[in-house]
C-alpha cells in the first residue's frame, strides 16, 4: 500500500480511516477495525517495525522447558486512563471474552491452544479453574494444551488487548467515550463523519507524540490525492493508479511512503458438489491460468503473484514456491479426464471475485485454453453468501492476525 503523509513533525493530525465495526479487540476481525482497536486496547506484547517481538504491558516472560506454560510478568505501575491499576485479572478476563459461549470473538481460534479453551467456548465447561488461564499477583500464566513457545506472538494481537473491569466485569459497551484504555490513546470524541483520539498521559511507554488524532470515515467524494493536497489529511491511503505518477512528482513523491501490507488475497472452489469435487478440475484451472501475467495487466504495480498463503515479509514463510505451474496442454488434459474433453459438458460456473481486478483475465483464460464458461457476478452479501450459499468458485482476502513464524 502507498500513502501520503504530511508534516512529521506537528502534534495534532488528522488520518482518513474509515469507519470501524466496533471498538472492542474482543469483537473486531477486520483489519479496520484492529486498526482504531490497538490505539485504545495494549495487548502484553507487540510487534517493531523490524517484525521483532517487543514487552508491552508484560515487562517480560518464562516458557517453561516443555513449552506448555507461558507465564508473563506484568510491569509495575501500570494504569489504566483513569488512573485505576492495570492487574493480571485485568488480562485474564479480558482474554477469556474471546471465548465467550455466548458471545465469542470471530477469532476465537487465537485462543484455542490453550488448555480448556475449547470446552468453554462450546459451552462443555464452565468452572472458573476450567480454562489454562489465571492470576498470581503480577503474573498472568497460561497452560497450554502443548508445546507453544510462540504464544507470546500470538497476544500480540489486537484481539488481545486488555479492557477495563467497566468492560469484563459491568458489560459497558466499549463504543463509548466513557470507557477507561489501556493503550496509546482515549476516546475524545465520536462523530458521524470522525472519531477523535486523545494520548494517554497514564500510557505505559510515556505520552505519545501525536496528542490528537482525528480519525475521518470518509472524504465526502473527494479523491485522496486532492484531500492531501488541500492539507485537509495528513496521512492517506493511495492508489496504486495514482501512486505511479506521484512519485515523480517534486512536491509529493518525497512525501509517498510504500507500506508492506502482510495479506493475500485467494481463490477458492466450493468442492462438496460438482464440478470442483474432483480435484483434476481444480489442478486444471491452477495450471491453465497463467498467474504471474494476470496480474500484472490488472495491477498498477504494487501487487505480486501469491507463491504461498504467507505473504512476504513475514517471517518463517519458507522458499517453497506453491504458485500453480502456467501448462496449458496439463490443463487440458487433466480436465478431459475429469469427464470434459476440451470443456464438452462443464456446466456454466459462477465466480464470486469480490473486487478483484484480476478477475476477467482469470475467466479469459479459463475460456481460451479449457473452453469453459464462467460467469462473474458480484454478491451483494459475499460473507454471508459465503457461509449459505456459496458459488462454484470465489475469493477472499486474508490479513495476518500476528506476523508469526509458526502461524
């Protein structure tokens, strides 16, 4: 992704960023979301800039010798932003809404290493002492099911993010100015059109620079490019169209940042039903489209063929290239012996590509070198479609939860 950014050194800026689903790390699984989230929520840990994992609210941590046990120790004088302290219970329960029964994080699976995790969020247990996770003084330790030395990484993520008892104790919506962080920044205010947040004096790494951010849902029709311009944004998202040109330009091109974005978007097939039950005529479709060229005719330059479901930079990703080998006559012939000869008798398919601008060359080449037909069509619920009623094929994105090696 690329973006503008103005004046580093001012301390009041203002960042388009949409809107957010919610503010509860519990309940957010979007990116967007994660992204208002991590500003008001600290987890124990997190990632640097160099992918490296830092302490946050933890000062540090144990793995015992068999990587069942992680116990983290919690600095001291830590405070929530109305000065109450920041305790191991504080972390405990804030983890364990993440497997809520009744109403469970979408990304519940982060926790599921650990012991008795499962059995609660299915609604099997319910005893305090049931789940691996719990409180000792300052401490905050965690049983898991089996060796997991990279749990650590794992609570690095913004669905870890430890809430005040107002949250898990009183059931305070967390959608409010009212609610106490544990993070960077506060609630000031929040608009149709903006949320505005304040830094946290009372934050465990000291005052952050940036004392307000405004935080805009949207640009009111105005591309990116002019909002910038007009210094009416300091920091935006910009197109890869608009970054090509941008970048040469005196004025702007020093200001253009490119920011690796550690996600991938995928194709899938609905295989529970023919045709794509048979795995011949998915390897078919892999081999008869030739990814590399497709999309860089649909790409401005900033996107990459996925050779894996780990997107470069993350780390342990492997050098194994998956990507499907471009073998027009494989294709055809892996398809004739799935019972469609040169397309013969492959019934009209639907792709759901969500967007994606590499869609048309897919089906173009799908059609020139397997004869077959597919039809695109947007959905106008791709989720839920998804979920109910999925077409023959579709895509999805994917964005990384935590940057781990063994993720």
């Amino acid at each position: 992704m690329s973006s503008g950014v103005q004046a580093a050194d001012r301390t009041e800026v203002t960042i388009l960023a949409g809107t957010p689903s919610t503010l509860d790390p519990a309940l957010q699984s979007d990116i967007g979301s994660a992204t208002f989230s991590a500003q008001l929520y600290e987890s124990l840990t997190a990632f640097d800039l160099s992918l490296t994992l830092r302490p946050a609210l933890a000062a540090s941590w144990d793995v015992s010798e068999d990587g069942r046990r992680i116990v983290f120790h919690l600095r001291t004088g830590l405070t929530f932003s109305d000065g109450a302290p920041i305790t191991a219970e504080d972390v405990v329960q804030s983890w364990m809404r993440i497997i809520d029964p009744e109403r469970p994080s979408q990304l519940a699976s982060l926790l599921l290493d650990v012991q008795g995790a499962a059995g609660h969020l299915s609604g099997q247990t319910t005893g305090p002492g049931d789940v691996g996770l719990r409180a000792e003084g300052r401490d905050v330790i965690v049983d898991l099911v089996g060796p997991g030395a990279d749990f650590p990484a794992i609570v690095s993520s913004p669905t870890f993010g430890v809430v005040p008892p107002q949250v898990w104790r009183d059931n305070e919506a967390l959608d409010t100015v009212r609610v106490p962080s544990s993070g960077a920044y506060v609630v000031d205010a929040i608009t149709a059109t903006e949320f505005t947040f304040r830094a946290n004096p009372r934050y465990w790494a000291g005052t952050p620079t940036l004392s307000i951010v405004h935080l805009l849902a949207a640009l009111d029709g105005r591309s990116q490019v002019a909002a910038f311009e007009a210094g009416d944004v300091d920091y935006v998202g910009i197109g890869s169209a608009d970054a090509s040109w941008i970048r040469f330009d005196a004025t702007f091109g020093p200001q253009l940042r490119r920011v690796p974005s550690l996600s991938l978007t995928f194709m899938g097939f609905t295989v529970d039903r023919p045709p794509f039950d048979d795995a011949r005529v998915r390897q078919a479709f892999g081999a008869a489209v030739d990814w590399p060229r497709v999309i860089a005719l649909a790409s401005s330059g900033d996107d990459v063929p996925a050779d894996s479901m780990v997107p470069p930079g993350i780390p342990g990703g492997g050098d194994r290239n998956w990507l499907p080998i471009h073998d027009p006559a494989r294709a055809r012939s892996l398809l004739a012996a799935a019972g469609y000869p040169a397309g013969a008798g492959f019934p009209l398919i639907t792709f759901a590509p969500a967007g994606i601008g590499s869609a048309e060359g897919i089906v173009e080449d799908l059609r020139r070198e397997l004869g077959v037909t597919v039809r695109l069509e947007d959905l106008s619920d791709h989720f839920g479609r998804l979920r109910d009623d999925p077409p023959a094929m579709w895509s999805l994105g994917w964005v990384a939860d935590y940057p781990g090696a063994n993720d």
